[in-house]
C-alpha cells in the first residue's frame, strides 16, 4: 500500500527534452543557417554573426522555442 502511494507520487519533471530549465541554449555546427529559430525567440537572443546563429546565453530564457522549430535540432542544452 505505502509503496504505491509513494510511485504515484514520483513524477518526471524534466521538460521534454530532458533539458535543465536554467541552462541556456547553444546552437550546434549542425545549423544550416535556416534563421526560423531567430523569428521564433520570444527574447531575441539569436542573432547572426558571421554568417553563423548564435544564443547569447545573457538573454536566453531556456524556453526551447528555438530547439523545437530548429529542422535539424542544432539547439540545445549542453
Ligand atoms: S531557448 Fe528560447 S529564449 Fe533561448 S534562444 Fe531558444 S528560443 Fe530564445
Ligand atoms: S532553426 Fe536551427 S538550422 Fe535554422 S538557424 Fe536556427 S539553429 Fe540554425
């Protein structure tokens, strides 16, 4: 009885992408370069230096709207 109260209580609480909530987004070198990530940013943190997508990590709020539009997965937690 006690033993299953207490696994009704375990829950996972980890986002959808197992990622940890207070750690900013990167942006791989699998990123081609699409920008759909950058519109997608409720915070602007993308922008394009050097003809390459980069997360400033001040900015980032680890929302993970730029992982779940990205077409190749190139954000992530690391
Ligand atoms: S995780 Fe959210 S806040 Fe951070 S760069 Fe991606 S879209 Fe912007
Ligand atoms: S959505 Fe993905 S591939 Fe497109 S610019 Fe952003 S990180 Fe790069």
């Amino acid at each position: 009885m006690d033993n299953k109260l207490y696994n009704a209580s375990l829950k996972d609480i980890s986002g959808g992408n197992g990622g940890n909530a207070d750690m900013p987004y990167k942006i791989s070198n699998d990123c081609i370069s699409c920008g759909a990530c950058a519109a997608e940013c409720p915070v602007e943190a993308i922008s394009v230096g050097d003809g390459k997508y980069v997360i400033d990590p001040e900015r980032c709020i680890s929302c993970g709207a730029c992982a779940d539009i990205c077409p190749v997965d190139a954000p992530s937690q690391e």
